[in-house]
C-alpha cells in the first residue's frame, strides 16, 4: 500500500497550493489513502468546517492536526462530528476531550489505523507519549498497518519516538516544525520514519509566515504579530511510504518539495 502524506497546510495560500499540486501528484503515485496535515489551515492557527471541506475535496482521505487544534472555537464541532475523517492529537489529558485522536479505516479490505500524538518536549504538557503509546497500541488489531502523524518540536524526541515504535508501527512522521528533514529512512526493515514532512504554503514567508515580522522579532527581540505570507508563491511539502500489506512492514519511504525552485517531480 502506498501513502501519501501532506505536511502542515498553512493559510489560504497552504489551501491553494495544496488544490494545485495534490492532484497531480497523486497522479503520478497514486495513492490507496491520503493524509493532510490541517491545524495551520485557517490564518495559521486552527481549522473550520470551510477549510477542512477544501482539504478533502482536494484529495485528502483523512486531515490530521497538532498544538494548533483548538485555536478556533467553531473547529470544536468539528471535530466531534463522527463523520468527518479529521483528528487532534491523540494524548491531550482528561476524559471527554472532543473529537478523536485516531481513526480505523478499511483501504481496498485492508485495515489502517492513522495515529495523531503529540511530543512533549518544548511544547504543551499532554500526556507522555511514550506511555500514551503503550496502552494504546496493544488495543488495536494486529493485523492493521498503523500511520503515526508524530506532531513535536524537537528532533531528538521524533528520533526516540521513532525508534521505540520500531517493529510496533508501520511509520512515524514527523510534523510541526515546517521544515522539511533530509533523514526519511526504515528502522530495521520495518518502520519507516521521517523526523518532519515540511509544509505546504508559502516558499517566500519564514514557516509559511510573513518574514518582515520574523525579521523584525530577532532584531528586536521584541513581541510582533504574526500573519500568514498569503502573497508568496506556493509549495508543497509530502512523502510517500510504500507498506507491505502482508506484513505492514514499511519499503520504503521518500519524502519530495515542489517549489518554483523544484519542480522535477511533476517533470
């Protein structure tokens, strides 16, 4: 089984990019499921029902999301309609947390669980990962591939996190920091990993953020407001992983950027 994972869309522009270039990509992959990281979608903070409908409609089979989640009180109702294949991090503390943190589909009579968590080092204190992980994982079917959208800051918690899944899951990738990574691997033959997939918004901003503000905030090093590069021009940042059905076992995993400066992939 191919999938193809979308890293952070940011803004409208994260939207329009993802219109123009997810379908030719998966034109040239041509995915059995398609996952697209969401919580950036409205003004960089959060998601609503407008902007979740875009994203699927542009081809995606489930949105995830991060630290960004409850930034928008209409996206409450989002999440917990039962229909809508969208998810919040799976390990926010407390026992009627809205929405879902994982969902199980069936891919072609195949079964695939997609995992949000999030990390906990230099953000939010969520509940450990690591043991999150523990009880979650022997609680889902053997005999299902497990996609793992790891939303954290740092690397060195992505790389463990990795690592300790290996042989539990069949990929981990890593979203948050919207920067691309050069290290996109398997474990041992059996999990693939990549430590963040990169974003998919504007290629002129500073994480899909206007950069004059960002300029001004280090030469400053005071407060500024920060908005989305809605005027830049677009990328988009994915990977694909390649599972073996048979023993949900990870190939392969590539990870790709089309930017004006990059456009071999659709070449």
């Amino acid at each position: 089984m191919k999938i193809l994972f979308v890293g952070d869309v940011v803004g409208n522009i994260g939207i329009k990019s993802l219109e123009t270039y997810l379908p030719q990509i998966k034109q040239v992959v041509k995915p059995q499921l398609t996952i697209v990281n969401g919580e950036n979608a409205v003004n960089g903070k959060g998601i609503n029902l407008e902007a979740y409908q875009k994203i699927q409609v542009a081809g995606a089979d489930v949105v995830s999301g991060g630290n960004h989640s409850w930034d928008r009180k209409e996206g409450i109702d989002l999440y917990n309609d039962s229909k809508k294949n969208i998810l919040r991090p799976y390990n926010f503390p407390g026992d009627n947390v809205p929405g879902k943190g994982m969902i199980k589909i069936n891919v072609n009579q195949k079964k695939v669980y997609v995992i949000n968590m999030q990390g906990t080092a230099m953000m939010a204190p969520l509940d450990n990962p690591f043991h999150t992980f523990d009880k979650l994982l022997p609680t889902l079917e053997k005999d299902a591939i497990k996609f793992v959208d790891f939303h954290a800051e740092t690397t060195s918690e992505k790389i463990a996190t990795g690592m300790y899944l290996t042989g539990k899951v069949s990929a981990v990738v890593g979203t948050h920091t919207h920067v691309q990574t050069n290290d996109a691997h398997v474990f041992n033959k059996e999990t693939a990993y990549l430590s963040d997939v990169g974003m998919t918004g504007s290629y002129d901003g500073i994480l899909g953020v206007t950069k004059g503000q960002i300029i001004t905030r280090f030469l400053t090093q005071r407060p500024t407001k920060h908005e989305v590069d809605e005027d830049g021009r677009m990328q988009i940042s994915f990977c694909v992983v390649d599972i073996n059905d048979q023993t949900n076992n990870a190939r392969s995993i590539k990870n790709y950027v089309i930017n004006p400066d990059n456009k071999k992939f659709l070449e």
